[in-house]
C-alpha cells in the first residue's frame, strides 16, 4: 500500500537536496582535478548538473506516477 499512497514531504526538507549535492560536487572535484584555478567553475558546472539531473528525474517520476495511478 506504501506504493498507492507515497509519503508527501514537505518543501524544506526538499531544500537540502542543494547543499547535499553542493557537497559531493566539492568533494568529487576536488579528488578529481589537478588545476586548482579551474575547481570553482568545475564544482559549480558538476552541482548544476547534478541537481538539474534529480529535478529531471523527479518530474519524469511524477508524470509516470499521475498518468499511471490517475487514470
């Protein structure tokens, strides 16, 4: 039933998903690279990637979801 009636979050608890992502494209970057003049435009190329991807993901997740259980 989990599946039928999925728990709803809140709009704060969907801001953390900035930081998070800020924080692995920081840390993945700068293992990475070798150029250091280069890493503040990598990291922030890397974080706007990585959260354009998951809002992607989230907006095709959600019209599967509606045309699927709203008939």
């Amino acid at each position: 039933m989990i599946f039928l009636k999925p728990f709803v979050y809140d709009s704060s608890r969907l801001w953390m998903l900035l930081p998070l992502t800020l924080s692995i494209s920081v840390v993945y970057k700068t293992s990475r690279m070798d150029n250091l003049r280069a890493l503040p435009l990598a990291i922030l190329l890397l974080w706007a990637t990585i959260t354009a991807g998951m809002i992607a993901v989230a907006v095709v997740l959600y019209i599967i979801m509606y045309l699927f259980l709203y008939p």
